[in-house]
C-alpha cells in the first residue's frame, strides 16, 4: 500500500533537489590575487564556508591586484557583489566616503572581533565606524643575510647607529649595504615610512597621509635628512630605478648586498633564488629617536560589503565566518602571513613567528604609505621619494613639489 515505484521516487527526489535550489541564497564574491598561494587560501576558506552553508550558492570572481584597482570603482557602483576584497586605511576612505561600503559595527560587536581583532581595528575604522573584516597581515622590517653578517661578525643592529656602524663594515667588505629595486616606486614609499616612523612616531606618519602637517613640516625634514644619511653611509644598489623588487632579490641572493627593507611576502622570492633558511633572517627596524614608540608597517587585506550588494545577510555570513579563529589560523598557513584575529595560532615558520612577536608588540600599525595617503598624493610622493633616492640634493625640491599636490588633493 505504501509501496512506491522507482520512477515515482525519482521523480519525488528531483522535484525536492529543484524545490531546494529555488529556496537556496545566493552569494557573490570579487577577490584579488591570482597568485597561487594567496588564490588557494581563498578557495579554500570559500569551500569551507560552501561546507558549513550549504543553502548558499556561491560564485567567485578572481582578478589580479591591479586590474582588481582598476575595475572596483565601476563595478561598486554599476553592479556591485556581496563581497568584495579591499584595503584599509585610507584606500577605504574614498569607497567610505562615497557611500559605496557598507558599515559593520554590529558584526564586529556580535562576533566579539573588537576584542579579537583589537591591534587592527583602527585601520578598519572610519568617521567612528568600522568598515571590514581583515583575513591577513604581514609584517614589514629588514631582511638581511645572516651568513654575511656572521663571517663578518656583525649582529642585528637595534639602533640608528648600529645600523650606520654596520653599513661601514659591510661597506668595507665590499658589500652594498642595501638592495631595493623602485621600478614600481612603492619599495621606495616603505623606507620612508620606517624612517619617518622612527624619527617622528606613528602619529606624525597617520598625520602626513590624511594631510594635516606639510611635507616641508621640519619633522618631515628630519626624516628625510635621515634618510640622506642612510643613503650616503649605507647606500643602496646601483640602477634601482630599473629594477622591480622582484629583481633587486638577485643582488641578495648572490651576496653583493646584504639587507631589504621589504615585507614577509618576499621571503618565498628568496628561497626561489636559492637561499636557505640559515642564509636568511629577519630584524625590527632599529631605533632612530629615543623614547619614539615603536610603530610597525604591517599592511591588512579585508573584505568589504558593497552598500549596493543584494544579498547581505549572506554577505555578513561570510564576513563574520572568515573572522574565525580556526578560519585565519588555516588561511594564513597557506599563504604565510599572520592572522589578525589574535585567537587564531600562527605558522611556526621563523619569519612568521619573528614578526609576529614584532607587530603583536607595536605601537601602532601602518598600512603602508600608499594605502594610508589618497592614492593622487600617493602617486606623487613615490615619485618624489625615487628622485630623491637617485639625487638626495633634491630634498627641499621634492618637498615643496609634495606640498603643492597635497593642497590639491586634500581641498
């Protein structure tokens, strides 16, 4: 009597999987990076999250970095995802200030992220709300090569002074203290951020990017000065202006520079190169003015609701799911850097454990200078530092131009 037919029950199951599908949400996501490594730590936290929701139907959207930069301002505005990925700082602020993000502070208090996610969340914070979920960071500092200083009994320098002593040795030696490649300016920008952060403090840096000091301000002189020392007692590699940062690894590798001021990202490049894990290590940038508290470039990657998005309570789901713990901790294995929430466990890899003892410290984190500064003030001052770094007689030249632009951008 209850017996049914295998058609019948066919028929019954399909008619059940479409009843599902038609009920089931829908979530669309825009990210980044193409790259291996950072496109897999995605898919994989994507399929986890498809895994703990299945009644949502997921579709992604991968671009690389800059055509990402290119195409966001249209397509937040013409036709926005539920997600997209974007920086803090003030490469928010224009997205922000447009109407085009969508705030989240009742995420933040309902996950417990403003605990969780405390070091960070000023970056992620603007006009007193906050504005994303950060799924990475990675610490900036100098990279150096240990098997050099060791054979010419030297160690990791914690002042100004130590570092300059350290150049002269190196100098000595034969080698070039520093290698950097500025082809694409932004290495350049990450000097002048840790000097200035050293000289002056993580207030002045926040201050110079939203445009509230000059740059002929005599504390933005001093960095400056500063790094005229740097360059003339130090000095960097030749022909820096044609290299890519990638290339600049080859002068590293080969042993005719000894040190990069360069971010965590980089040490696959070394190891690609050739370079062992006791070739290679990693220190804090030193002290330059005493009793200056110890800020740290350490650059997030988040993701943003579009005001414009269709589907955000499917949007949050994702948002306050790539905030978790377990979700970070795995994350950021995959592509070697740090998580942000601070109940996630971080790689025991050393460069990863080195900085993370270095930012989890700070007295503050930058997000660099070209995310920090609108990106027209950015562009100028990269330039403005690359001339610099080629002719240091440019100084006051470089910074009036800086001064200039920064009264038309910051009307």
């Amino acid at each position: 009597m209850f017996h049914k037919s295998k058609a019948a029950l066919a028929a019954f199951a399909a008619s059940t999987i479409l009843a599902t599908s038609a009920f089931a949400s829908e979530l669309v996501i825009n990210f980044d990076d193409l790259n291996p490594g950072p496109k897999k730590g995605f898919e994989d936290a994507v399929e986890a999250f498809k895994a703990a929701n299945p009644d949502i139907n997921v579709t992604v959207n991968i671009n690389d970095r800059e055509a990402h930069k290119t195409a966001i301002r249209n397509f937040l505005s013409a036709d926005p995802p539920d997600v997209t990925s974007w920086y803090p700082g003030n490469r928010m602020g224009p997205f922000v200030d447009a109407g085009l993000f969508e705030p989240i502070d009742d995420l933040w208090a309902a996950e417990g992220l403003d605990k969780d996610m405390a070091a960070i969340q000023p970056t992620m914070t603007r006009n007193g709300k906050i504005w994303g979920v950060p799924y990475s960071y990675y610490q900036w500092g100098i990279y150096y090569r240990k098997d050099i200083f060791d054979k010419l009994g030297l160690d990791e320098p914690t002042t100004w002074d130590g570092l300059l002593s350290a150049c002269g040795t190196l100098r000595d030696a034969g080698v070039t203290p520093f290698t950097i490649g500025t082809k694409f300016l932004w290495t350049a920008a990450g000097v002048f951020d840790y000097i200035n952060l050293r000289t002056n403090g993580y207030e002045v840096h926040n201050d110079l990017t939203a445009g509230k000091i000059k740059y002929t301000d005599p504390r933005i002189v001093k960095t400056m000065e500063n790094w005229a020392q740097m360059i003339d007692e130090c000095g960097f590699v030749e022909n820096h202006t044609s290299m890519s940062w990638q290339d600049a690894i080859a002068p590293f590798a080969n042993g005719d520079a000894a040190m990069y001021v360069m971010g965590n990202f980089s040490v696959d490049g070394y190891k690609n190169a050739g370079l062992t894990n006791d070739q290679i290590d990693y220190f804090q940038f030193p002290e330059i003015t005493p009793g200056i508290p110890m800020a740290e470039e350490a650059p997030a990657d988040a993701f943003f609701i579009p005001s414009g998005a269709k589907n955000k309570d499917e949007a949050r789901k994702f948002l306050a799911f790539i905030a978790q713990p377990e979700i970070q901790s795995k994350w950021n294995e995959t592509i070697g850097q740090l998580p942000p929430n601070s109940r996630a466990t971080v790689s025991d890899d050393k460069f990863i454990q080195e900085g993370f003892a270095v930012v989890s410290n700070a007295a503050g984190l930058a997000q660099f200078y070209d995310r920090d500064a609108p990106a027209e003030m950015a562009k100028a001052g990269m330039e403005g530092f690359q001339k610099f770094m080629v002719d240091t007689s440019t100084m006051m030249e470089v910074l009036e131009e800086l001064d200039r632009v920064q009264a038309e951008v910051y009307k």
